[in-house]
C-alpha cells in the first residue's frame, strides 16, 4: 500500500478553469480600468506615452523546473520585463502574460507561477491585467510590461557622450555566480540571486530625474550591454575593474569554485543592476556607482584586463 | 550533381543579425515615439488609457508551417490581436512580438513572418515597435497589442440588457471551412481565409460610436463566443440561423464536403467577425446583421436547431 496523491493537472480542468483559478488569485491596482476577462484590458497612461517592452521565456533555455520553483519562475519573469521598462526611466503599470503549458503540469504549479508574477508587480505597484493560455509541451511565457514616464522624457540608450561618467546600481554578478553553484551542483546564497533578481525598479526613474543621458538593464552581461551602450551612442566606455564593489555572496561563491568573481560581475546577466550614463560633475545618491567614463572611440575597455566577450547569443549557446 | 541551394538559417546569422534583419522590414508610424533597439519602445497614447491584449501562437497547434506561408502566419498573429483591440471599441496603434525561432530556421521565413506583421499593422496604421528573440525548438510567437479609445468608453463583454439586438460584421464560418479543406487534402476559396483572416477592423470603434452595449471578436467560435457575452451580462442569447449571410466561398466548400455550412458559421472561429450588442431601434450601416436578441435567461439558443458546442478548448483538444 503506496502512498498515492492525486495531482490535479491543467489537463484535468480544461483552459477556461485554468483562466478562471490564474486571474482569481491577481489583484487589480488602481492604474486598472479594466482587468482580465475581455478581449483586452485597459489600463490608465496618463502620461499621454506608454512604454512597453516583450520577452519570451522558456522552459529549458530560461529555467528548468527542478532548479527554481513556479513562484520563482513567476517572480523572475515579471522581473526582466519590469526592469526593462524602469530602464527608460518610466514606472512599470501592468503586465499581459501568454502562457503556453503542458497538459500533464500541476494546477498547482500554475498557482505558484500567477502568485509569483503577482508579488513581482506588487514590488512596483503594477498589475497582471491579462493573459492567454494555450497547451504546449513545454512551459513557455510571452511577458509584457507597460509603464509610465511620468512627464520625464525616455532615457535611450544613445545619448552617452565622451566625458561623462557610468554608474551602476543594484546587484551584479550574483546570478551569474548562483548559475555556477548549480551548475556544479552546489548551494549557497547566490543561488537565490540567481532564481529571483531584485532589480532596483525605483532608481530608473531617479536616474532620469538626475539627468541620466543613456540606461539601460543588465540582462546579458555588463561588457556585453554597455557594448550597445557604446555603438549607440558613437563612442567608447572604460570601465575601472577596481570600482565595482563585490557582493559577499559572489565572493563566497568564487570561494567555494575557485573562480575569480568579477569575470561574473563583467560578464554575468540576469541581475537587472541598471547601468546609466552621467554628466561628469552629477552628484549621485550612495547607491550609484561610478564604474567608468565615456571616451571618444568605441567598445567596451577595462582597465588592465583583456575580456572575452562572453555575453549571452540565443543562437551560439 | 544534384541542385545544391545554400540556405541561410537564423542559426548561421545569430541572435543579433536576426533582429537587425527583422526590425530593417518594419517602417514605425506616426505614433511611435521611440521603435525597436532600446530596452523597451514609447508608443502615444492619446487618450490617457492604453488597450493592450496578447497571445500566444505555436506552431502545430495554431498554424502549420506547411499549410501557411510565414507571411501568412505573421498576417494571421498580428490580425489576432489586432482584431481584439478593435473588439474594445478601440484603434490598434501597436505590437511587439516575442519570438521562438529554431536554429534551423532559413532566414527567409522569418523575412516573411516579419513582413507579414507588418502588412497586417499597416491595414489599421498600427507599427511593430518592438519585440525579443530566442532559440526554440519550434515557432513561438508572443503577441501583444496595443491601442488607443480615442475618448470612448470601452465596449466590454458585459453590457448585453434584454430586448436588446446582437448584431455580426465581417467573415464567419471562412476560416473553418477552409480548415476542413485543408484537412481532408483539398483546396478552395475558404483556405485563404484559414490562412489570412480580414477582420473589420474599424467597425470596432464604429460600434461604440454606435452605442453597442458590448462586444467581441469571433475567435472560438460565434455560439462559445456569446456565451461568454451571456454570461458576463447574465442573460440568454437567441439567434435566428435563417439571418446569417452565407460566404460563396463557405457554400462552395460545403458542397464540396458534404457538409452544413451553418454548422461552420456557428462554431468556427478564426475569421474575427466582430459581434455586437445595440439597443433594439439602432440604426446600423448595412455591413452590420442582425441576426439575433438578448433575452431573460441564460445560454445561447439557436432556434429551431439543437447545437452541440464545439468550440475551442485548449486542453481539450
């Protein structure tokens, strides 16, 4: 005699209960004039703009099941889309979510992902306000967010000019360093980094208000972005290898795998630090870090180290 | 010696070729305030409130890469969606697109996808702002609309009173029948449509301006479809089968099948007709039918005919 648990599958409930039990569990914020259920939702932009921004994330390529939990999965997609709307300097609104599922996936699972999506875009005050459930073989989310500039005009990713400085803010390297934990089948507290980022959302929109001239998020590698930071804007950035303060957790990591730990803080994504572009004379709040300058050229330099561009190509790995 | 063609493959060009290929096809239209290339686009939003619905679409399941063409696959995506923002009352201004390609994807295809998307967009003046690309086993496509109210209220799902008409514009039952071509190896008119939809479009915002009291687009199928109208405003639908306009292309293809033409007409969903709820003495332009009444009650009745609902269900087929 086993012990037998019976696992209700989406299979088992059909698409519209799947529907049904996701948009029960997903408050509505008050930028929402309209929420799930319709053929579309209508949410306020009363900036008169709206910024968006799409990913696609799959199961497999982006996270495997047995490493993160759904409501990790859940917070870390919303993360990576609401980070690239803080990045234009704007405060993300809203969320739509196409769901691809398989049949034989515990409601469960689904569950924890809507809570997880749900709790991310509390972090912001935004809401899910739609979504589209379709069977597939294997777990996939089409993610978009929306968000408001408030008056403030986008910061791009053209503007850094020679002479002005580059700063960060938020972590970076830490998922980098986590991967490499499980990798090598270890834990620790990089692990975490690496299942939920904790993009710093509110300081896009400060660094607008402090006169950023380019953003953007760190989703595939600092060298690697600050690289179409630099083409552009037609001009070149180096960065100080000795500027970039060093987590504890990817020291520890680096520790236990006898790695060198900014070849993580250099080439590692998935953090969502924020990168920016500022006059040389800006006097930046403590948690911005001046990391480089902007000079006449091109590429990405840092000081004293060759780098092997190691950034992240959907098609190369 | 045989005939050697040499076929580039998204995996021969990489990530950042592709969507260098893809984002050098899409013009950006007057609303667009800031297209492809940043961390996320700014799009006008007029009205104060945006529209915004997404989906998912997956090859196999929502098209066939050797039934459709890639232009016909990004037309039918972006008509999709585009077709919801209408079903809002509102005006598509527009998309971003998450893509799942396979390595061995030729180049080619996914020119024409593109190409597809924006020919479709360009129908209602709608742009392709942004969007993200990944390694996939199969298609992916993660597609959301925005649109813009222009003042008016939303037409929501829920407004349908007794005594009132439920009127249908554009193609019902095309793209069903087209399918059913399809499948039992034949061709014919329908197909076109299974392949390349024409939703109208602009009598979305024509039936707000005409006072519908609510409204959706035909994806499922017309009797599922009102049933959910039902539902939401807690009434009963009856509709007349003799009303209904029946397609050439539909008759020819029923004929040809042996099969009920109205059976198409009631259950086929993919051609996005838009169906409206006015008030009993509205005066509609003659591209609207009624061709049914809401009354006390709950369900969708046909008269005289006993429907076995047949409608789309995700997980159940």
């Amino acid at each position: 005699m086993g012990n037998w648990r019976c696992v209700i599958t989406v299979g088992d409930l059909g698409e519209f209960v799947v529907v049904a039990r996701i948009t029960g569990r997903l408050p509505q914020g008050a930028s929402v004039l309209l929420g799930p259920g319709d053929d579309a939702a209508v949410v306020n932009a009363p900036d008169g703009r709206v910024v968006v921004s799409t990913d696609l994330l799959l199961e497999g390529r982006h996270f495997r099941r047995n490493w993160s939990s759904a409501y990790d999965v859940g917070r870390k997609a919303a993360a990576q889309n609401l980070s690239d709307i803080a990045a234009m300097g704007a405060v993300p609104t809203s969320l739509v979510v196409g769901l691809g599922l398989p049949a034989d996936l515990p409601a469960e699972w689904v569950d924890g992902l809507a809570d997880g999506l749900r709790d991310e875009c509390a972090v912001v005050g935004a809401s899910v306000v739609g979504g589209d459930v379709t069977r597939c073989d294997l777990v996939v989310l089409g993610v978009t967010a929306l968000g408001d500039l408030g008056g403030r005009a986008p910061v791009t990713r053209s503007g850094a000019r020679p002479g002005q400085v580059v700063a960060v803010t938020g972590r970076l390297g830490h998922a980098a360093a986590g991967l490499a934990l499980l990798e090598a089948g270890l834990e620790g507290e990089a692990v975490d980094a690496h299942r939920r980022p904790r993009p710093p959302y509110d300081k896009g929109p400060e660094a607008a208000e402090l006169g950023a001239s380019a953003m953007l998020d760190v989703s595939d590698g600092l060298v690697q972005d600050l690289g179409h930071l630099a083409e552009a804007g037609g001009v070149g950035i180096e960065l100080d290898p000795a500027a970039f303060p060093l987590g504890e957790a990817v020291v520890a990591a680096a520790k236990e795998l006898g790695a060198d730990p900014l070849d993580w803080v250099l080439a590692g994504g998935e953090d969502h630090a924020l990168a920016a572009v500022f006059p040389a004379d800006v006097r930046l709040p403590a948690h911005w870090t001046v990391v480089g300058r902007v000079v006449e050229g091109e590429g990405v330099q840092v000081r004293g180290r060759v780098i092997e561009l190691k950034g992240w190509d959907h098609f190369r790995q």
